[in-house]
C-alpha cells in the first residue's frame, strides 16, 4: 500500500531493516515466548550494530536523522517478528523523543548516544498499581534535598525492568498541582531502583516486563529531564511515537498472509475453501483495513513531519491510529484464526501467538477508550472554535429561519397554560 509513497531510498532502507528482521533467530521468538527469556541483549544489541535503533535521532548521538514516515516503514517489518520486538525498539524511539527534545547536551552524551547504540536499554516507568490510565493521578513523589531527589514510590507494567540500564520515571514534585505537578527523572537501575515482579504475560513475553519499587532513591538533580513540575511538557511528546508506531502493521500483514496461502491449499467438498464466500470475504475486509490503516498512519506521519496543525490536533490524529491500528490488528488476527480453523488454535502455526499478542495493544499506551475521549475532546475543540468552513450543509433545508427558529430546540422549555 505504501509503495507510492516511498522514494527509492526508503525502498533501500526497508530492505536493510528487512535483512535485519530475517537475521533474527527463529528459536529466540519461541524462547522468548516460553519465557525461557527474560530479555533480548544480544536482539537489541544487534539492532545498534546495525544502526537501526533512534533512527530519527541526530547523527551526532548516533542516529540517521530520518522522519515519522520512515519509522512507521521500520516498525512495520520490526512488526514481523511479533508484538515483543516491535515493543522493544518502539521504547528507543520513546524514551529517546523525552531525551532528544528535553536533555541537556550531558544527558544526551551519557544516556541518548549509548541507547542508539544498543549497548545500554532504557525502561519506561509511567503507570502505578493504583493508576492504570491515570497518569496524572501518579503518587511516586520526588523530595528535593541538597543535590539530590529522593524518589518513594511503584511503577508497574515497565518494559526492561529486567533489562534497563536506567528508566525514564515521573514523580510528583508539586503537590495539588494537577498536570504541572509531575517532573522526570533519568534513574539508573544501580541507584538503588528494586525489581520486585516480572510478570507472567498472556503474550508479549521475554521484554523483562515488571514492577519497580523507589525506597528513597537518590537522584542527583542534574538527572532531572527538562524543568521541574514540567514533566507533562515531556509526557505529552512522549506519546506521539508511543501511540503512533503502533501504525506499522506489518506484523498483520504477515498473519493475514498465512491466512490467506493456507485458504488457497485447504480442501473440503471438493474445493479450494478459498472459494467459499465466508472466507473470501474475510480476506477482502481484512486487506482492506490494513491498506486503509496503512495510509492513514503514513498521511498522520507526515502530518507530524511537516509539523502541520494545532499540538490538540496532531493529538488528536495520532490517538485516532493508535485506535484504528490496534483494533484492526486484532481483528485481522481473529479472522486468520477463523480461517485456519482448528489448525488456527494450535501451534503449529503462529497465528495463536499472534492473537495474544494482538490482544495487549489495545490496553497499553493507553487504552482504546481513553483514545476515544481524547479524539472527541480535541474534535469539540476544533469545531467550536471556527465558523463552518466553506457550503454551511446545515442550512440545506426548505425551512423557513422563524420555522426553524421554533423547531431547532435544544433545551427544554416547561409548557404554561393559561390561568
């Protein structure tokens, strides 16, 4: 779908990227998946050798200056490999957008340059036992004394908290200030940060994902990311590549596939069952909303290049594919399960891999819910605060204005009688 759109140095690099994902040992997908690992150096390593890690990042901390259009083509094929990975290079992008844009020139020489590099991993701390989609409700505080802050508090859910070299963490500094109340934090693992539980997951599995405990950990403040009680300017940002990337739907492309070569051998009353309109169909609604995703996340990458719209709007488009990418992944993954059949729910092929994998992406980063109360919020904003542009298809009606004065109610009005 994107082959339009793609210049023939991008075609060039996704080759590379493709190389890359072929190189990745098969026995690691599956050791991973029977937790037999507990987190992928040699994987993440391998990415760094090969330059494929930040990719959007400058080049003097070791990255390629590419765009958002260039990173939803890698994360598609990274996609392949499964949830897991796709995951774990998305963190780089992630935990390296809050240090490009909001670290001094040191943070970006000790932490930004050797995360490129894959010789050191970075956790993301946001979510609390007691948050979920509530992070600005986050209760780890942060106490200023001397030099340093000292940090009490749990983050759970945290990719590399088996693995990270440091975590990006967010603290309350400012008590009752609502969204100016948090600030972040560059924590490395051997300041004292304890893993208390790595949890055992339906899917997704050997990322090291867990729970983190902060006993009066000290920080030195020159560890504070960007200002004090800013913490949402980073946060906010953040989410740009951590809802985005979720638009590289490479991973259902290539379950769709199986899906669909499995259709076209599969026999039963005399045919292929590729001619049978329950599955047929099946398949043309799938590739259908995953060219359609494709696009749109390519159009929402450009938009965020070219720098184009309002901060709420760009928000407002990135919430939507991280909405429409997640649901059809699944739903693309449900019906290959359909279509395999029995076979489907075995392991003989990775399409149940695959489904319980597909299943976490509508939870994390937030929700699909909490994206729908940001795409309505940001669309009221926008509409209500222009005129109608352009026809005003609202006055396209055979009313008169005082008919339409006494039809067009809103509210309620109690109806008097005469005394």
């Amino acid at each position: 779908m994107l082959e339009v759109f793609l210049t023939e140095e991008q075609k060039r690099f996704r080759r590379e990227v493709q190389d890359f994902v072929k190189s990745v040992p098969r026995q690691l997908i599956l050791d991973m998946d029977a937790d037999k690992v507990k987190f992928p150096y040699e994987f993440v390593r391998e990415a760094g050798r090969r330059n494929l890690l930040g990719i959007r990042f400058p080049k003097k901390y070791g990255g390629r200056e590419l765009k958002w259009v260039d990173e939803i083509l890698y994360i598609g094929e990274i996609n392949k490999l499964g949830v897991p990975f796709a995951c774990l290079c998305s963190v780089t992008s992630i935990v390296g957008e809050g240090l490009n844009l909001f670290g001094t020139e040191a943070q970006k020489e000790k932490y930004l340059k050797p995360l490129i590099a894959g010789t050191q991993w970075a956790g993301e701390a946001l979510t609390e036992p007691r948050g979920g989609s509530d992070f600005f409700g986050a209760t780890t505080v942060a106490r200023k004394k001397g030099g340093y802050y000292y940090l009490t508090g749990q983050k759970r859910f945290t990719v590399g908290a088996e693995g990270a070299d440091f975590f990006l963490v967010y603290a309350v500094t400012n008590p009752g200030g609502g969204r100016d109340a948090l600030s972040a934090f560059i924590v490395e693992r051997d300041m004292g940060v304890e893993v208390r539980h790595v949890y055992g997951l339906m899917g997704c599995r050997g990322t090291g994902t867990g729970r983190l405990v902060f006993r009066d950990v000290p920080v030195p403040e020159e560890n504070l990311l960007g200002k004090e009680n800013e913490g949402s300017k980073i946060f906010y940002k953040m989410m740009v590549p951590e809802r985005l990337l979720s638009g590289g739907v490479g991973g259902s492309r290539a379950i769709l596939e199986i899906a669909a070569r499995y259709a076209n051998k599969r026999k039963a009353f005399g045919q292929t069952i590729r001619n049978f309109e329950g599955v047929n169909f099946k398949i043309a609604d799938c590739i259908t909303k995953l060219d359609a995703v494709s696009a749109f996340a390519y159009a929402v990458a450009k938009t965020i290049d070219d720098g184009v719209g309002t901060p709420g709007y760009q928000r407002r488009l990135v919430s939507e594919v991280k909405k429409l990418a997640t649901q059809t992944y699944w739903e693309v993954v449900n019906d290959a399960m359909q279509i395999l059949g029995g076979i489907g729910y075995t392991n003989v092929y990775p399409v149940e891999r695959a489904l319980r994998e597909a299943r976490l992406a509508m939870i994390w980063t937030g929700t699909n819910e909490i994206m729908n109360l940001i795409i309505q919020h940001e669309y009221y904003k926008e509409i209500l605060a222009k005129e109608v542009e352009g026809r005003d298809v609202e006055a396209d009606v055979a009313l008169t204005q005082e008919q339409l004065a006494e039809e067009r109610i809103y509210e309620a009005e109690p109806i008097t009688t005469a005394p």
